[in-house]
C-alpha cells in the first residue's frame, strides 16, 4: 500500500466567491487550523463523594484561523484578495464584509474553510523589497472535503500568463507635503469581526464527533482601522517638526511603478504622533490612524 504525504510547498490555494474560482499564487507562508473548545466539569468518585476529578466535554468548534501572503503584480491578478479585504457587503440590508470561501489542495487531500473573512491585511512597503500583501482571517469551519481530485465549485477565472512582482517607489505626503527621505512605511486594514456562537442544548447533547459537534453560525463587522507608521531620517529639512502631532490632517500613501502610480492609499481625516528614534542617524516615526470611517475601503485604497 502507497502512503502519501501532504506537503504545503506542493498545495494550492484557491479562493471562491460570487461563482468564480482564484488560483492564488502565494507566498510559502500558508496556514490553516482549527481548534475545539472543552469545557471541564467536576466529576464525583464512586468511592468518595468529597473527592472529584475533572470531566471534559467538547461539543462546539472555535472559529478557524488562516493566513497567507501574495504578491501585488503589475499584471493585478490579486485584486480579489485586497477588494474582499476592502470591500462591503450591503446585499443583506447591513453593512457587513463579503465572505468567500478557499480550498487548499495538496497531493493528497483537498480541505475547505467554509465562510472566510479577513481580519487583518498588511502591505509591505519596504524599499527594495517585492510589493506585498499579508492577510489574516478566520472561517466558520475547516473541513477535508475530498482527495486531491476533488471537483472544486465556481468557474476558474481567467489568470494572466505572467505574474510581474513590483519592486516599489514610495510617495508619501502628510497635510499635503511631501515626506522626504523616506526609509519605510506600512499600511495595515484591521476588520474586528464577532463571531455568533451556535449554542443550543439539543446540539450540545447530539455532539459526538467534529462532524456533529457546534460551529460558529455567522459573523458581524464592528469597527474598521486603517494605519501605519513612516520612517523618515531626520535632516536638515525636517529637524524642526520632530515630536509633534495631529489630530485631523490627511496621509496619502503611493507606490510609483514605472512611473505610475500604483497601490494609492488616500485617507482624508487622519491622526498621527511623532516619535524619535535614536540610532546611528537620527529617524523620526509618524504613527497615522484614519479617524473617519468611510463608506467604502475601497475607494480609498485603489490599486
């Protein structure tokens, strides 16, 4: 009998939503898990009714954790990652994130996380470093659906041939002046996602195994944060500004591809404060915050 391994530097990752499938092309970094939660209870002894030991009962899931990174290419392939990222859902009569579905396919099996949201995405805008976009989420159950053969639901979307990595310059402006001698700066979009617990006695009682045990039912958005620091050297041209700070001004964060602008974070009512950092050359960090909360992510964060 052959036994096969399954290996993540060998798997896939696909994404649906809206009846269409993603063949993502990610980073190494892919991850995927899911825990049960236990609760314990005092148990008496036969023998001794004063002395007692811990029970255990597991009947319900936590939500499932994923993560993975992708690369932002001139091609824009990945626009699906950061418009789910950014994006609302207001289909429902409420203002909520869309939801989507992924499978990991490997050599051996195909997993599904049902219901997925993300929680969190960070942009690398590191000078000399490839264009980036880390995201984080949670999904309402992991599940192994099939083999690697697995006949996976929605129409693949067209990909293009190649997949261009940016390497990117950065632009950045505060109140609208240029920042100046720049060493680095991040974007990061934080989704604070509540899950509704599905707790109910008859189901508590029925949960035997994974396959009957209770899942999180559903989700609600509460706030939106956008944010992120800029590194900048202190010199003569800056000197004069460091540790002060904000509390309503505009940051517009860009990267230049041949010359264009190409991911474009332009946030109206922002917050920041200064601090300094002392090394070998003085630097000085803007901490921003968007303040306002605006009717839609995307329109403010184009790429």
């Amino acid at each position: 009998m052959t036994i096969k391994y399954n290996f993540l530097r060998e798997s896939k990752v696909h994404l649906v939503h809206g009846g269409s499938r993603y063949l993502l092309v990610t980073a190494p970094d892919v991850s995927f898990s899911q825990t049960f939660a236990e609760d314990a209870y005092e148990v008496k002894t036969l023998h001794d009714q004063t002395k007692m030991f811990q029970g255990t009962s597991i009947t319900k899931a936590n939500p499932a954790d994923f993560s993975f990174t992708v690369s932002l290419t001139t091609e824009k392939d990945e626009t699906i990652v950061k418009s789910l990222l950014t994006d609302y859902d207001a289909t429902e009569g409420q203002t909520r994130i869309n939801s989507f579905d992924l499978y990991i396919v490997s050599t051996e099996s195909t997993f599904k996380l049902n219901q997925c949201v993300f929680t969190n995405g960070d942009f690398n805008l590191a000078k000399g470093s490839a264009l980036t976009l880390a995201v984080s989420g949670q999904a309402q159950k992991l599940e192994r659906v099939g083999n690697a053969s697995y006949s996976l639901p929605g129409s693949l979307a067209s990909a293009s041939s190649t997949r261009t990595p940016t390497l990117s310059l950065i632009d950045v402006e505060v109140g609208g002046s240029d920042v100046s001698n720049i060493i680095s700066a991040t974007l990061s979009v934080q989704n604070e996602i509540s899950w509704t617990p599905y707790e109910t006695l008859q189901s508590s009682l029925s949960a035997t195994n994974a396959s009957n045990a209770m899942y999180p039912s559903g989700f609600t958005l509460g706030r939106r944060v956008v944010s992120g620091n800029i590194v900048q050297y202190i010199t003569t041209n800056n000197s004069s500004t460091v540790q002060t700070f904000n509390t309503d001004t505009t940051v517009r964060v860009k990267t230049i591809v041949n010359g264009n602008t190409f991911l474009d974070a332009n946030l109206a009512n922002c917050m920041f404060t200064k601090r300094m950092n002392v090394q070998e050359a003085l630097t000085q960090t803007f901490d921003y915050r968007l303040v306002g909360n605006p009717a839609n992510l995307s329109t403010v964060i184009t790429y």
